[in-house]
C-alpha cells in the first residue's frame, strides 16, 4: 500500500491511497465465505458454494464490492497511521479508481488535530474580584432559614405578595382541556413566579372561594407558547408567620446556642462558597490569558458539532425549567442574536483550550492512575444523578473511557497551568487556589451555605 497526504487547511487533510489488489486478497476470500452463507444453490451445501459458482450466480460485482467495504476502513488507518494523523471525525470516503485485478485507489478527507506551538505557560498573570461578604447576603440566608421553619395559618383578607394559597387551576384552549394542563388542592406562593405568566397578578387580591380566569401562554408540552385561557379557584389563602430570630429559634434550628453563633456560621459558610467561586473564577482568568496567547485553528465540523449540542442542551434545560427561549432571552436581557453570538465564543473558547491542554499534557508527560479514573467516574456519576456502577459499566461498555482519560488529563494540565499562575484580586491581594482539584474542578465543602437557600425553597408547614 502506498499512501500521500494533502494539507487541505490547518485543520483538515486529504489522503490519497494505493492498494494493490493482492492485498485485497484476504478480503475477497472473506466475501466469498460470507456470500457463500447467504445463499442457496441446489446442489452445493450453504457456507460451501464455490467462488465460480459465485461469480456466475450472483456476480464479480457484489463480490468486489463487499471486498471494498471490507478493506477501505482498514487501510484507512493504516494511512492515518503512516502519516501521523490524528482524526476528529469521520472521514469523507471517496472510491477514485478501481477495476478487477487492478490497484484500489481511493482518497479520504478528514478533521485533523491542528499543530500548535505552545507559547510559555508558567508564572501568567490574571485578576479576578475581591470577596465580598455583606450584611445584606447574610440576612439573605437568615430569611431563607426562618422560612424553613415557617408556619402556616389562613386568613380571611385578599391574598397579597408573599401569602401562600391553596388553588384549583385548569387551562383550556378553544373551550377544550388541555391535556397535563389541570392541578387541584395545589399550595403556591404568590408572588414565587415560574408558573404561568400572569398568575401572579391574577391571585393578588383574590380571597377564598374567589374564582378568575385570565390568558397566559403554556411553557411546556406540544402547545408550549399557544394562548390558553386559564381558570383558577382559590379555596384558602394563608399567611406565612416566621419565627424569630432568637437563641431559641438558633438551637431549634442548628447546633449552636445563640442567634450570633449561628450568624457567623452563615457568614464563614458564605465565606467558604464565595472563595470557591473566587478560585473558580480564578482558573477560567488564567485559561484565558493562555487562550489570548496562542491562535488555535479550528475544525468547522467539530465547532458546529459542539454548537448544536449545547444549544439543544440549554433548549432541554429550559424546557425541563418550563420557560421558552423567549422568556429566557427577555430575563438575560438578550436578544437571539446576541445569545448565538456569545454561545458561539464560549463554544470555539473551549474547543481552542482542549487542544492547547492536549498539548501541555503532552508536554508534560502527566498520565491518569486507576484511582484518578475511578474518581472521576464517581464524580461524573453523580453530576448526571446516575448509580456509578451503572454509570461505568455504560461508560465502558461504549468505549467512552478514553475520553474520561483525556478529560482528567486536561484538568491536570490545566491544574499544573494555574498552580504556577499569579492570581491576585482586585485589591491586590493574592488568591488562595488550594481548592483546585487535580483534575481541575473546584473542590466543594459538604456544607456550602448555598444549600441552605435550596432548602429554604421547601414549603413551610402549616400550623
């Protein structure tokens, strides 16, 4: 076999292979045997039909053929391997010359990895934002804790912001039910949003045994954006009475004796979550000024690959949310435009960065153990909500270990980058980076004050 390779781009080759036809020899004799099975000839035994016979009964052509499909892969790497080329994608096959008894000659154009001169990495330089803890953010998780521990009671008054009510609502379209678009005895709070548009609005004011129906858009289901007229009943309405925030309420409520034990345990603990998005913030800064200081070529097929996945990603987000794309793009202040324009940076900011950490990895010499991959497919476990047996025996199963591999190797590289960065932040100070783990993430406390607001997002009990 004899093999050329054309640069077509910095991103993409094109090769140019010759097979003499004694190669395809062993391929032929496995067509053979493989036809032979398929068909029956009165006379011969199935899997034992001569290759004349073959040729006479079923054709030359079909045999040949099935010779190519078997061969064309195969010396396909064998080329990619005598050139050294490292493939992103599936090839663009192209069968350019072939007669009986006569060399196979084929091209295939192919994503290839660009070659990239790494430019220095140690000691670079980034700025990120002071921490900033204010008296505002911890009465934020205060609030959020009293909520907790809120009680219930109704009363006889027009709900208004901030009541929780019991309701009964049903949505139709042209006078028909629309169907998963009816809820009975369901509590909510007036006010929380993330419904239906103008629910909010229309429960303000109403009292018990009040009924009102209003237009709004659904924001899930095969009608999702449709005008729909909703009815809603509210059969309570009921007042959320907090607790104090006292001694009482701080040993009810935690491990400490006194409401200020448990304030400074709120402040360290936001502390400790906003110095892990201090770090975080950190590590990207630093990719970053590397990013500024190399120019990466990028395949078109793989940013646009990577393009459609996020961008079905964020779709299934928003739907599983229950808010459209267009609800999506007036809170961010966004216009469509504007949305693709940033996805498509962020996108070729990532692709750029997996090719340079590649390159440092390399460089490096870093290497993944089994312990590493086994924490890593822990971790990568639990982010999806999976069992992480069933989630490693899939991984394995679809032959997916290698990318876990090569993502654990860039987090190293982009580790072994950041550990020699100088971080400081906007007041000059230097910032702490032992969080980072090694392959890269952000170490999370079990504690983080965060989780006290998603809990605090729990309904209070009635009393």
């Amino acid at each position: 076999m004899k093999s050329a390779v054309e640069t077509l781009s910095p991103t993409r080759a094109k090769l140019t292979v010759e097979v003499p036809f004694e190669e395809l020899k062993p391929s032929l004799d496995a067509a053979y045997k493989k036809i032979a099975q398929q068909i029956n000839i009165p006379g011969f035994r199935r899997g034992k039909v001569p290759p004349t016979v073959i040729d006479r009964q079923v054709g030359r052509g079909a045999v040949l053929d099935e010779a190519i499909n078997d061969v064309l892969p195969k010396k396909y790497i064998e080329a990619l391997q005598e050139n050294s080329l490292q493939p992103l994608a599936q090839p663009d096959i192209e069968v350019t010359k072939f007669e009986d008894n006569e060399t196979l000659e084929f091209t295939a154009e192919v994503d290839i990895r660009p070659e990239i001169t790494l430019p220095a990495y140690d000691g670079l330089e980034a700025e990120v934002e002071d921490v900033e803890i204010t008296d505002a953010d911890v009465e934020e998780q205060v609030q959020a804790l009293r909520e907790r521990f809120a009680t219930l009671s109704d009363v006889e008054r027009p709900a208004a912001d901030g009541d929780f009510v019991v309701l009964d609502l049903r949505a139709t379209q042209d006078g028909e039910l629309v169907e998963g678009a009816e809820v009975s005895g369901m509590s909510y709070q007036v006010g929380r949003g993330g419904m239906l548009d103008g629910l909010d609005e229309a429960l303000t004011g109403m009292s018990a045994g009040d009924d009102k129906t209003f237009t709004s858009q659904l924001v899930g289901g095969d009608l999702v954006g449709a005008d729909v007229e909703v009815a809603v009943t509210v059969t309570q309405v009921q007042e959320q009475e907090l607790p104090e925030f006292d001694d009482d309420f701080a040993q009810l409520a935690s491990e400490f004796d006194t409401a200020e034990e448990l304030t400074a345990d709120v402040r360290e603990r936001l502390g400790r979550g906003k110095r892990l998005e201090q770090a975080a913030a950190a590590r990207d800064a630093v990719l970053e000024k590397l990013l500024d200081k190399v120019e990466v070529p990028l395949p078109e097929t793989m940013v646009t690959d990577e393009l459609n996945a996020r961008r079905q990603n964020v779709e299934q987000q928003l739907a599983y949310a229950g808010i459209t794309m267009e609800k999506y793009l007036e809170d961010e202040g966004q216009t469509i435009e504007e949305f693709e324009a940033e996805l498509d940076r962020r996108v070729r900011d990532a692709v750029a960065a997996q090719f340079i950490l590649d390159e440092v990895a390399k460089k490096e010499e870093l290497g993944v153990d089994q312990n590493e991959l086994s924490s890593h497919l822990v971790r990568r476990a639990q982010q999806s909500g999976q069992d992480p047996q069933e989630f490693a025996n899939h991984m394995f199963e679809h032959n997916h270990i290698p990318d876990l591999v090569q993502e654990i190797l860039r987090g190293k590289a982009l580790a072994t980058i950041v550990e020699s960065a100088v971080v400081k932040d906007a007041s000059g100070n230097a910032v702490e980076l032992k969080n980072l783990r090694p392959d890269g993430t952000i170490g999370e406390p079990e504690d983080e004050a965060a989780a006290s607001s998603e809990d605090a997002a729990e309904e209070p009990t009635e009393a």
